[in-house]
C-alpha cells in the first residue's frame, strides 16, 4: 500500500451552466434530495419548475454533501444533472491510480468522515472545503486489490439497498393490514377515519400524530410484541382508552 493524498487521486469538478434547460438537463439535486449513509439518489427536482443551482454533474460522478458533513451525505449520479453549491462532484483523477468504483466508498469512510467533520468551520451550518479535504491521506492499496475490494463493498451495498426496499414494502404492507384491521373492526371508511398508534422504537414515528387519535374514543395499540420474524401479529392487538394511553406514555 501506498499512502496518498486526495488531492493526488480525486478530480474537483468545477464545470458550471447558468442555463441547464439549454444544456439538456432537466434534473436537479440538493442536499434534500441525498440520503444519509445512502448512495443512490432516489428524489431530485425538475428544472422545469426553477432553480438557481449552476454546479453540473455527469453520469458516474460521486456527489458529496460539504454542509454538515456529519450527515454524511454521499451518492453517485446515474443521471446528469446540476446540484447545490453545498455540493462537492468528485471524479477519480487517474482510473490507473484510483478505481473510480472506489471513490464514493472512501468519501463513506469513517476515517474520512471524521477528518471532514473535524476541518469543517461555522456554528449553526459548519462546511468542510476541498481546501482542507485535499490533504485527507489514505492507504491506497494496487488496482488489482481496488478491484477485489470494491466488488465486495458493491456487492454489500446491492443487498443493503435491496434491505431497506424490503423494509419499506413492509411498512406499507403493515399499514395496508392496519388499515384492512380497523376497517374491519370498526368500520372506518378510510386510513384518514381510523385511530391507530403504531409504536415503532427504530424510526421513532406513530401514525398518524397523537392529536388526532382517540377521537371515537378508541385507539388500536401497536409495539414490539406485535412484530414477529415473519410478519406482524394482529391477534394481540389491543384497542385502548385516551385515559389507558396516558399511563403507557
């Protein structure tokens, strides 16, 4: 392995277009649109509609959020586009030197992570800045090796994105069978009419807000009890009191 600057191996992207209509592009992206510890960009906004980003992106090119870098905020563009000045586009410099696979990887880094938490500066919004980011230094194994392990870390990255899809089809199942539940126990005409308090300890949400639960008197009551290995369990559910919810809070 050889030790090397970022400088050395990443390429600082700073192609502009001040009409991205014109220049045949019809997608933008802000630090909104890139998920923490995600990198596929799953939500942008349409040109069309405005926008004042003039920072251009390529197929390929990995975006890194610089604004609250603790967020950790990295993706690789499957599409063209332009993005907030928050946002740094990296390419590798020499794919002879640095596999470019490898690049969002080690922008992922918790090494690399902390080192530009640590060089960001302000209070209420701290930046790093590719000033301070450029002397990030890195064990940097050949390109034979680059290969072996970037196969492995996409590989894990395809069966977490497939994880987190699964997890989401799950929670819509879940509420789909709430709703099919309340509706069936107390004929609610629709999820908006029904009163259910979902427990989930994980994401930290209920649905839907508490003001508005309890308000025929009833609520069907959700925790971790209910969630098996298989599914979900309704049979145990319990329909609770707005005065019987007060001592479980």
């Amino acid at each position: 392995m050889t030790i090397s600057r970022l400088a050395d191996l990443l390429t600082l992207s700073s192609t502009r277009t001040s009409d991205p209509a014109s220049a045949g592009i019809d997608r933008f992206v802000g630090l909104e649109h890139i998920e923490p510890e995600n990198l596929h960009i799953r939500s942008w906004g349409n040109v069309a509609d405005g926008t004042t980003f003039t920072n251009t992106f390529k197929r390929g090119q990995v975006l890194f959020g610089k604004r609250r870098a603790y967020q950790r905020k990295v993706a690789v563009a499957d599409f063209d586009g332009v993005c907030s000045g928050d946002i740094y586009v990296f390419e590798s410099k020499d794919p002879n030197l640095l596999l470019p696979e490898l690049v969002p990887f080690i922008l992922q880094s918790e090494g690399f992570y902390q080192y530009a938490v640590k060089t960001s500066a302000g209070s209420l919004s701290p930046r790093t800045n590719w000033t301070h980011l450029a002397n990030y230094e890195l064990n940097l194994p050949p390109v034979d090796e680059q290969r072996k392990l970037a196969d492995v870390l996409i590989c894990f990255d395809e069966v977490m994105t497939e994880y987190k899809r699964t997890l989401e089809k799950h929670e819509i199942l879940f509420l789909s069978l709430a709703q099919d539940l309340i509706t069936e126990e107390k004929g609610a005409s629709s999820f908006e009419d029904m009163n259910v308090q979902i427990i989930d300890g994980d994401r930290g949400k209920s649905y839907p807000a508490r003001n508005q639960l309890f308000k025929d008197g009833y609520c069907l009551f959700l925790n971790a009890k209910n969630v098996t290995r298989t599914g979900f369990e309704f049979s145990d559910c319990e329909f609770i009191t707005k005065e019987r919810d007060s001592l479980l809070s």
